[in-house]
C-alpha cells in the first residue's frame, strides 16, 4: 500500500512543508510507502520532493493521494487530479479570505479568492477532507462536505534543538520582550498589536520591547502602513526582524517575556506551540483556530480594548503564579501535537478510509 502527498509547492522550513515531512515518516513507520510531490519542484529540495511528471509510476487505483491546499492549483493540476485513478484526501491548511488582501495585492487577492473556489472543484475529487483544526473543518463543512476528519499538525521539538544566536541572545536577554510570529498580513492586525505595545510602554512596562519576527513580501504596502503607525504613534523600541533562521527565532523565543497575537484569521497557529514549547505565556485574541490550538490553555482575550491588554500583559509579568500556571498547562498541550500522538490520530483516519 502507498500513501503518497502533494502540494502546490514545497518550500524548506515552511509550516506545510514540515508538515508533510513528518507525515512521511509517521507513513513510513507505520509500513507506507510514501513520496512528496509538487508542482513547483524546487532545487535545493530535488532529492526530497517529486515533480507530479513522476507520478505516473507510481500511480494506482489503491494508493491514497494526500493533497495538501493552501493555495490555488493550476488548471493543469487540476486536470492532472482528476486524470490519476489513486484515492483522494484533500488535508485543508486554510486559505486567507481574499477580502484582506484588497488594496495590499491584488495579485494574493485573487490567488486566494481562486483557490476558495477551487474547494468545491475538489470535494467531487475527493473522498474525504482532514482539516489542521475543528475550524477548518467547519469550513469545508459549510461547502458541503460530510465526510471529514481532524488532522493536527504534528509538533516536533527536534527543530528547535539548534544553538541560539548569540548577538539576539545578548541584545534582548533583560526587558520585558513581547514576541510575534507569522507572516506580516493584515489578517494579522498586526496594527492592534501595536497599539496595544503603545499602552504597553506607555503606562505599564517602559522598558518594553516589540519583536516582529516574519517576511513581508507581497504585503509591503501593509508593511508600510505598520511603520506609518510606529511613526505617528513615535514608537520606540519596535524591531521588524523579518525573515530569519532557526538559530534566532530560537533565540527570540528564549528571551520572550510574552507571546501576543491579535490575529482575526488563523487556521491553526504553530507559533502559538513553538510559544509553549518554550515557555512563553500566550495572549491570544479567541478567534478563528486559536482556542482549538491552544485547547484551554493560554490566555484567551475577546475583547481589542488596547489599555486592558496591556494591563493583562503587565499582570503576567507580575504575577508569576499565574504566568507558571499558564506556562504549566501550555506544555501539557503540546504534547497532543508530538508524532506519538499524531501518529495515533492519523492511523483512525486510514482506518476510517478503510486502509
């Protein structure tokens, strides 16, 4: 039996290409033969990853077919998904809404508006769909989906164990350090956040510093709108670190005094992990995917008044019972995303399929 995966693209270190590394070795383990395959077949990973012209020899009515979506096929794809005879599970990573793109690119405006479209072409082309998070589910449910599945993303803790960079360690080790992670996109608000730093610094910890840690490519119209906001509220102490490497997200993450997330969109939110895993209390605003991420642990806000976040932020700082507390019940969530028990949930949804 085979159990094969797809997607659009794979990229080295990326959420989804991480994700279907360790699918393939759960795979593997558990008796599969499986293979990574794209569209886009990238240099630097030709020894990991298969173009789609090669699934020719390896395709057959009894193989299962992983499609990872998180963007739009192209039309060839699609025909080439509806030619191949193996069994089909689309596994959902969610799409941004195109609506906050507009204005920002218009480009990633319409990607994502084709690739929502594009989930009813495939649910006639698969037999089942595992979304990272009830959330995502309930997407595909709204688009007419039944048979449907819960397929977390699997944590796996071996990717942080790298040497911190020294020069982050030693420029952010004292202070009072609040962390964000992700792509810089407006479905972030990343706005909101700062304007939580701004009463932040402000009335309760003036010795707080805001890391901004993600790429800002295709979103520098946005990007330039966050600066302006720095600016005109005269902001200090505020680093857009950008795209950076193991070494220092690791780095940032030990000298994270809280992790703040105002995002308004999110389909899973492995930062909100990789915060636990290291010992960082969470503020996260309850939307979207957060709260099944962090599954009761965490510090849910539903509100965007920006005085009392800053407040909540300042308690953590305070109150070290609390923030033990949160930290405590953090790692205990982790560990439902470590390969183990991935592995076990994975194996109920083979066998649902029959396999």
């Amino acid at each position: 039996m085979q159990v094969h995966q797809f997607h659009t693209q794979v990229n080295h270190g990326d959420a989804i290409g991480n994700q279907m590394w360790s699918l393939q070795h759960l795979l593997r383990k558990m008796g599969y033969r499986s293979e990574v395959f794209c569209e886009q077949l990238p240099l630097d990973l030709r020894s990991r990853v298969r173009a789609i012209a090669e699934y020719e020899s390896y395709s057959s009515p009894q193989n299962l077919l992983l499609v990872h979506f998180s963007r739009a096929c192209s039309p060839d794809t699609l025909t080439w998904l509806r030619r191949i005879p193996d069994r089909k599970v689309l596994v959902y990573h969610n799409i941004t809404p195109y609506t906050f793109f507009r204005g920002v690119n218009p480009l990633y405006a319409e990607a994502a508006r084709m690739g929502r479209e594009q989930l009813t072409i495939l649910r006639a082309l698969t037999e089942a769909g595992w979304g990272d998070s009830a959330f995502d589910c309930q997407e595909l449910a709204e688009r007419g989906w039944r048979r449907l599945g819960v397929l977390p993303i699997v944590f796996e803790p071996r990717r942080y164990a790298v040497r911190p960079d020294r020069k982050v360690l030693q420029g952010w080790h004292e202070g009072f350090s609040v962390l964000s992670v992700g792509r810089l996109a407006p479905n972030k608000r990343l706005q909101d956040l700062l304007l939580v730093f701004y009463y932040l610094k402000r009335f309760v910890r003036p010795d707080a510093r805001l890391v901004l840690v993600g790429s800002g490519l295709g979103m520098e119209r946005y990007v330039a709108f966050l600066q302006a906001v720095v600016s005109k509220l005269e902001l200090q102490d505020v680093v857009f670190a950008g795209h950076i490497s193991v070494s220092q997200l690791v780095a940032y993450y030990q000298c994270a005094s809280v992790y703040l997330s105002m995002s308004v969109h999110e389909g899973f939110g492995v930062p909100l992990l990789e915060s636990a895993h290291f010992g960082v209390p969470v503020v996260a605003y309850k939307t979207a995917a957060v709260a099944d991420t962090l599954g009761g642990s965490g510090a849910l806000i539903t509100t965007r008044d920006y005085p009392a976040v800053a407040e909540l932020l300042g308690l953590l700082a305070e109150d070290q019972e609390l923030c033990g507390r949160l930290i405590a019940r953090q790692r205990e969530r982790v560990a439902d995303f470590l390969p183990g028990r991935v592995a076990e949930r994975l194996q109920a949804l083979l066998q649902d399929l029959g396999l």
